[in-house]
C-alpha cells in the first residue's frame, strides 16, 4: 500500500459523500406528492450523515497534510420519487463497492481503514433504507 493510494481512495470518497449528500439534500427539497411526507426527512437524515462521512474523510485527508476536494462525484438529480429511490439505491450500491475496496487496499493503515468499515455499515443502512422504502 503506497501512501499515494490511500490518499486517492480518501479523496474518492470525500467526492462521493458530496455527491450523496448534495443528492439526498436536493431530493429533500423537490420531493412532492402523497408519499413524499415521510421520505422527506429520512432524506434529509441521510444528508446529514453523508456530511458527516464527507468531513470524517476531510479529517483523515487532513491528517495527511492533504487538502480535500471539493469538487463531487456524479450527482443524479430527478422529480419521480421512485426514480430518486432507485438513484439512491445505485449511489449506496457504489460507495459499498468502492468502501470494500478500500478496506483492503488500506490493510496495512488500521486508522483509515478503520474509517471505511465504520462508514461502511452506515451505508449499508442507508441502502436497506432505501431499498425497503422503493419495496420493489
């Protein structure tokens, strides 16, 4: 494990929890009809969390004497609230992916990787969050 790739899994995981984050925040804010109520503030919640992973990166980053990015990874923004489950579902789906990834390539930095299995078991819930909402 070079220290340069543990810095780029970092960096890539600051830029996907802007993503989410901005994601669940815009999704909180547009989201209407009947079944919307309740879904609302779970979006918010999450964006919350996701700011949170976002800053617990930055930290780490930090630690590094690096700057973190501020420029996000892909942000998908729609109106149906089922579309916006499902986007959700495939953002969860991809930080899981990636987080795995990253816990073995940071084996040998138990304080990073130590991060990303913390982090890791939130998106898990953020995922079954979203999968029992959509219940498809």
């Amino acid at each position: 494990m070079a220290k340069a790739e543990v810095i780029d899994i970092v960096q890539s995981a600051v830029a996907r929890e802007l993503a989410a984050l901005t994601q669940y925040m815009w999704q909180h804010v547009i989201a209407v009809g009947l079944e919307s109520g309740g879904i609302k503030g779970i979006f918010k919640e999450v964006a919350i969390a996701e700011m949170k992973h976002a800053e617990t990166f930055a930290e780490r980053l930090d630690f590094f004497g690096e700057i973190p990015t501020t420029k996000p990874a892909k942000i998908t923004v729609n109106q149906d609230l089922k579309q916006m489950l499902r986007d959700d579902i495939e953002i969860e789906k991809e930080a899981i992916e990636m987080y795995k990834k990253a816990i073995e390539l940071c084996k040998d930095d138990p304080g990073t990787r130590h991060l990303f299995e913390d982090i890791l078991l939130d998106e898990e819930e953020h995922l079954n969050e979203w999968t029992s909402l959509l219940n498809e």
